[in-house]
C-alpha cells in the first residue's frame, strides 16, 4: 500500500514514460541523441583547434575526445579522482576536480598537466565544484557550487576573486558561456538557465527531458549539448 501511496504522489513529477514532466517552463525536446561508450561522462566542452571535436570528462581521471557524432576518437586516464567540469581557453584544457578541490590545466595537443591549482572549499567530498567556464569579455573564470548554488568567479592566474548567491536558482550541475550569456544546467530541476553574466539574472529557462544532466555546451552550429551522467548519453537540441 505505501509503495501505491509513494506512486500517487509522485505521478505529478514524472511521465509514464519514466521521463520528468515540466508543466511551469517551456520545454525542449532533443533532436539527436547518442550513447557514449564513456564512463559516467560529467561534462562536455568544445576544442579549440577543432570545432568538430570535443572534450568529455568522467571519473577516475577519464578525459575523452569525441566529433560531432560522439563516436569517441581517443580516452586517457588522468591521476585525478573526480573529473567534473571542463573549459577550453588559449588552447589549453581546464578541467575541475570535485573532490581532490583542484584545477588541472593541460595542453590540448597532448593533455599533459602543466599547472595545477587549489580552489579551496569546504563542503563535502562530493559537493564541491559542479561547472566551469571562462568569460572573455571579462577575463574571468566562472565556478558553479551545486547546492546551494553558489557562484565563484576566478581571475585568469585561477584565484579567487568573488562569490555569490544567485537569485532564483537552488541547485546546478554545470556551466558554460555561449552567444554572450552564461548558460547554467540544473540536474535536479532538469533545467537550462540562460543567465546575464553581468548581473546572473535569468533572461530566459527551459526544461529538458534528460535524466541526470550533467555537462552543458553548444556546438558550432549553435545546438545544445547536453550530457547525461547516470545514463551516459549525449543530447543535442535546439534552442527555441
């Protein structure tokens, strides 16, 4: 009876089809989805020597290169624990891990670490540093703490510069700055802020039917990616 009783009350939040159900914000649907043969991919971001390839980060120090089909074209394993965000800048690879509270920067012909950075924080093991992006216009990084999300800007040596609540959001899983806005992925609100960078208001919202996402981009055609952890898929839809 109380499994029945837990159904009911639930039905509101989900499809029959095992897909969330969004009735407040406008919806996308995804036009393209593939399986990555990645393990528990966690974010995604464009190369900047090829806008056809892209960078996929995971567990274990997993960093994979895949093109615009997601067939996977290389994988290393790094000695990092928790590879959860990932942004490109000045041809080199940054890539956040949750864990270990660190920045490895690599360079993207070879993927070596040539620096290395702690960004402090306190909370636990696994609630640390979900996303990060860089601002060009401003010559900062952006990291996004998951709940209660917390914003954190760096400056370019990856030093701490500010932090902030930003209104209206409780939870993100990613990050990344596109077409001028910073667009930031919630996976427990299955939702797609996109967010001025100058004050982190909300311009605009979007729910998506993806289970666990995870890893937020846009390809050179202006498509958004989207990476699904739990389900190790990759979504692509239109912005409408």
């Amino acid at each position: 009876m109380k499994k029945y009783l837990l159904l009911l009350l639930l039905a509101p939040l989900c499809s029959f089809k095992g897909e969330p159900a969004f009735p407040k914000y406008k919806k996308l649907k995804p036009f393209w989805k593939h399986d990555l043969k990645i393990d528990e991919p966690s974010d995604i971001c464009m190369s900047s020597d090829d806008p056809n390839h892209f960078y996929v980060v995971g567990n274990r120090g997993n960093i994979a290169v895949i093109d615009s089909t997601g067939k996977v074209l290389s994988q290393t394993k790094q000695d990092g624990g928790d590879y959860e965000a990932c942004c490109v800048k000045d041809h080199q690879l940054y890539v956040m891990d949750e864990s270990m509270r660190r920045i490895y920067v690599m360079d993207e012909k070879d993927l070596k670490v040539r620096k290395t950075m702690q960004v402090p924080y306190s909370g636990g093991r696994n609630k640390g540093f979900e996303g990060i992006t860089y601002i060009p216009s401003q010559k900062k990084f952006i990291l996004v703490i998951e709940k209660p999300a917390i914003i954190v800007e760096l400056d370019e040596q990856l030093h701490v510069i500010n932090e902030m609540r930003p209104k209206g959001i409780w939870e993100l899983s990613a990050v990344t700055y596109h077409d001028n806005y910073l667009w930031l992925l919630s996976d427990e609100g299955h939702m797609v802020m996109k967010v001025n960078p100058d004050g982190y208001d909300i311009v605009d919202q979007w729910s998506i039917p993806v289970v666990n996402p995870e890893g937020i981009a846009f390809d050179a055609s202006g498509n958004l990616l989207i990476v699904s952890d739990d389900l190790g898929k990759l979504y692509k839809f239109k912005i409408q």
